[in-house]
C-alpha cells in the first residue's frame, strides 16, 4: 500500500507538472508571430489539453486534491485495522474471516474508497450547516410583544421546577407536551435532561397560540 500511495502522488504530480508545461508551451507558442492557420491549429490544441485535465480532475479525482485523497484513504484503512485487531481476540476468527478482513483492508486503499470516504464526510457537513442554519433561523426569528411575554412567563415556571429539583413536576409537563414521550420514558431522563427538552419544545412552539396554552396547563402557569 505504501509503494501505491507513493507512486499515485508521484504520478499525479507528474502528470500535473506535464500538463503545466504543455500549456504553457502552446499558450506561448500562439502569441508568436505565425501564420495564422498554425497558430489556430495550436490554440486548438491548448483547449484540448485544458479540457482533457478539467475531465480528468472532475471524472476521476472529482476535484480532490492528492493530499486529500490519500487521508482519506489512510483515515479509511486505519478504521479497518482497528476491526481486525478487535476481531483478533475471538478466539472462533478463523482463516476464512480473516481472508475477508484482508480484502476490506485493501479495497479500503483504493481511490473509489478514499473519494466514498470524503462525500460521505461532504454529506455530514452539509447536514450539520442545515442544522446549524436552522437553529441560527429560529434564534433569530422576531417575537411579537404577547410572545416574548408568554415565553417569559413559562420560562421563569420551568426555572423555578428546575431550581427547586421537582423533576416530578417537569416530568409530567413533558409528557404531556411532547407525543414522543410517555410517563416510562420520562422516568428515565434526568433532571437536567428534562429541562433541556422543555426549553427547546418552548423555542419551537413559542409562536403558536395553542401550543402556548398547553404550556400553560401542563404547567400551571396563568394568564396575566
């Protein structure tokens, strides 16, 4: 593996360098005094060569640079390596398994490995700036007058259950006001847990009258 990942740098450097000095060269060569037929047939020739590397990088490489792609696949084959040092303390790991692991091992160096590797850390990124921009959306959102005073009155009734340990309490408000949680699966939240989910189900639904009530009830708070 080691002498493939030399040679893939090497060879792509090569490659790369070759190119740089061939269109360099006609580049050059088109801005000389010549006929112009020639210099046609060279100008020709440097979109060539331009297009060919342009495809080369997004078909082949999909605009990955070398550097990038051998972590990748290092990143990957390390992954591998710790499943077979842990699969190497099973006593039952025999010939056929480890003839299995040895393959994953290899085809988690290759090219097609590495660039899986990189779109699936693309995709998870990609994912994160979604949340990310949907928190910093909500955060940001303007709040009428009734709305701050509403989520201000139930926020300090959250406050004081929490600061007054009564996760009882905090617990069946919960219940009640998300559908995703039962009394059985309250009881295994904590205390900060519980407020934590209560203060990001207000954030939500700070801006709908009804939902706004239900706060209210399941949590005793009146209407000033």
């Amino acid at each position: 593996y080691r002498q493939f990942e030399i040679q893939f740098s090497s060879t792509r450097a090569g490659t790369a360098t070759a190119g740089d000095v061939t269109e360099l060269a006609l580049g050059f060569a088109t801005t000389v005094s010549m006929p112009t037929r020639v210099q046609s047939i060279l100008g020709a020739a440097l979109t060539g060569v331009k297009g060919s590397r342009l495809s080369l990088e997004k078909n082949f490489f999909r605009e990955r640079t070398t550097e990038a792609l051998i972590a990748a696949m290092q990143a990957a084959r390390e992954g591998v390596r710790e499943e077979i040092l842990e699969r190497l303390r099973n006593p039952d790991y025999g010939l056929y398994e480890a003839r299995v692991d040895l393959t994953r091992l290899f085809y988690a160096g290759t090219l097609q490995s590495a660039l899986q590797v990189l779109n699936e850390e693309a995709t998870e990124q990609a994912a994160r700036e979604r949340e990310s921009a949907a928190e910093a959306h909500r955060v940001l959102r303007v709040y009428t007058a009734e709305q701050y005073l509403n989520a201000r009155q139930i926020r300090a009734r959250i406050d004081s259950l929490f600061n007054e340990g009564d996760v009882e309490a905090l617990r069946a408000a919960l219940v009640a006001l998300d559908e995703d949680v039962d009394q059985a699966a309250a009881q295994g939240l904590t205390l900060e847990q519980v407020y934590d989910r209560l203060l990001e189900i207000l954030g939500e639904r700070v801006d709908d009258p009804e939902q706004i009530q239900q706060f209210r009830n399941a949590l005793g708070v009146d209407q000033n």
